[in-house]
C-alpha cells in the first residue's frame, strides 16, 4: 500500500489531489448463506462455508471509486487486531491509500446472512465509544486535498462537517435504511450536498423523507435507493417528485446484494466528477450497483470502461 511517514511518526498524503476522500465506514463481514432469512425452529442450521470479506461501506466505496480509476484514500479508525489486518490487506490490494488510527474498541465486524436470492439482512456491530474524535491535524491534509469527501455515518465523522464547510469541498453521505425520524442520521442527511439512502427504512413514505431532506438542509440531490425497483432522484431545482431510475439487469445471475448500494454511491460519484448530469449520474450509480450483486461480499468493483459501455 502507498504510505508515507512523516518525522512525527504520522501518516500523510501521497498525492498532490485526491477524487474522493472517504471517512469511517471500515470493518470485515462474516457473510452466512442461509434457505431463508428467518430464523429457523431449530438449535443448529447447516449451511454453506462461511466467509469473511473486508470491506463494509465506507472500504466498498473507496475501493469502488479507485476500481473505477479515481483516485481514493480512506480515512478511519481499526483495531490493532487480525480483524484490521484483513483490511489492510483488503486496501492494499485495492490500491487504497488508507490512513487509520487506532481505535481501543477494535475493528467494526457485521454478520451479514443472505439468502438464495441475494437477499441479506445484516447484523452490525457499531461498536465506536461515543466520544471518539478523529484529530484535526490527522483529517485536514487529506480532506483539504479532496475534489469530494465521503462521510460515512460513523458518529465521530459528524465533527468534520465545520472544516468541511470552510474548505468548500462537496460532501455526500449514506444513510442507508433511515427511517426519517432517528437523529443520528438527521445531521448527515442535513449538512451533506448529496445525500443517498434506502427506501427500504421508509416504505412508501420516502418521497417526503427526500423533500424534507432538501427543504430542511443544504442538499442539491438526494437519491433514495430501492433495490430490484431501481432508484428515486429529488434535486432541488427539479419540482416535488421524485424521477424514477429504473435499475439495470445485472450482467451475470445475482450472488450477493451486500455492498450494492456502496456500488450505487461509486458510479453515481464517478459520473458527477465527470461533469454528466444527475440523471446519467443514476443510471451509473444502477449499473454499478447491479454488477456488484454478481459476486460474494463486496468483490464485484466495476471498471470505468465496463461501466461507460454498459
């Protein structure tokens, strides 16, 4: 992996520019293939070989956009364990440039179950202590370098939004299932120029989760995705209802939908550094996003040439 130490024994940035900068969101899944996701009547249930997958959001969408050839470094709190092991090995694979900080609570895990159609029902472990702060001097040489920043929805990662601001550096979040009223995500979905979550957290009610999201913060876009339906894209010069993208047909049988919303991000953030407009921006983010669904835990990262031919 590219790093470099400085004499203060602090890791700095290797780039003059990066594409995207991403914060928190790092950890390993245990994936667990099961009939159904509901929980048998029995003790024991065999299943198929369980398997572990570095990643999670804020790794898959680092890993997405320098897939994707965009220049990408993460920026994050793991464990001084084998946990965090596998993900920097992960990273460096990816050719991530990956700046941790060590966290006394070790590094994030979830167990994803998924079943025969991709379906997956995850299981986290969010184990942050409430009053971790990323230090300023570690955040700013990387962030103050960035053409966007990634916030994942890690309680520590709210505290940049002020330098964020006063850099002028775009910002997007993942929601993921928000269900419109819980505040832990409110301040993300309120300080970030795009905003991306799932409908799966609102049902029928996430047209007016969206509209809130632009009337009540600083949002230009927000899109709410919504799986095998495709996804719904609200801008704020684009009138009250939400413009349906359809989803694509992924290019091989579906394996896995873990890590496809991450997808979604990466495309959609290749085509708005690109300069297209929102609405080729989601039909990117949906290609992506399908191709990811291809592959177990998270391996599926589309290339730039796959993704403009599709």
């Amino acid at each position: 992996m590219r790093q470099h130490i400085n004499k203060e024994g602090r890791m700095v940035p290797q780039q003059e520019s990066y594409d995207v900068v991403v914060v928190g969101g790092s950890g390993v899944d245990t994936i667990v293939r099961v009939p159904t996701l509901l929980a048998p009547p029995a003790d024991s249930v065999g299943v198929p070989p369980i398997e572990e997958w570095p990643g999670q959001t804020g790794g898959n969408v680092a890993l997405g956009a320098r897939a994707l050839g965009l220049s990408a470094a993460l920026l994050d709190y793991i464990g001084d364990d084998w946990i965090g092991a596998q993900v920097h090995e992960r990273l460096a694979e990816g050719d991530v440039e990956f700046a941790p900080l060590i966290s006394p609570a070790g590094t994030r895990r979830a167990v994803n179950l998924v079943n025969r159609s991709g379906r997956r029902m995850s299981f986290y472990d969010g184990r942050d202590p409430a009053d971790l702060r990323m230090p300023r001097e570690h955040y700013l040489p990387w962030v103050s370098r960035a053409r966007h920043v990634h916030l994942s929805i890690m309680n520590f990662a709210r505290f940049l939004y002020d330098d964020l601001a006063e850099l002028g550096v775009p910002v997007s979040t993942d929601l993921h299932d928000w269900d419109g009223l819980n505040d832990h995500q409110r301040e993300f979905a309120l300080r970030s120029d795009l905003v991306f979550f799932s409908a799966a957290g609102t049902g029928e009610g996430f047209p007016g989760v969206m509209r809130e999201i632009l009337r009540e913060g600083r949002a230009e876009i927000v899109v709410a995705t919504a799986g095998t339906d495709g996804a719904y894209l609200l801008t704020r010069d684009g009138g009250d209802t939400p413009r349906h993208v359809p989803a694509t047909v992924p290019p091989a049988p579906v394996v896995d939908s873990n890590g496809a919303g991450d997808a979604f991000v990466c495309g959609f953030l290749y085509g708005r550094l690109a300069g297209r407009d929102v609405e080729e921006c989601a039909r990117l983010g949906a290609v992506a996003g399908a191709y990811a669904c291809t592959a177990p835990g998270s391996t599926a990262l589309i290339s730039a040439e796959a993704l403009q031919k599709a």
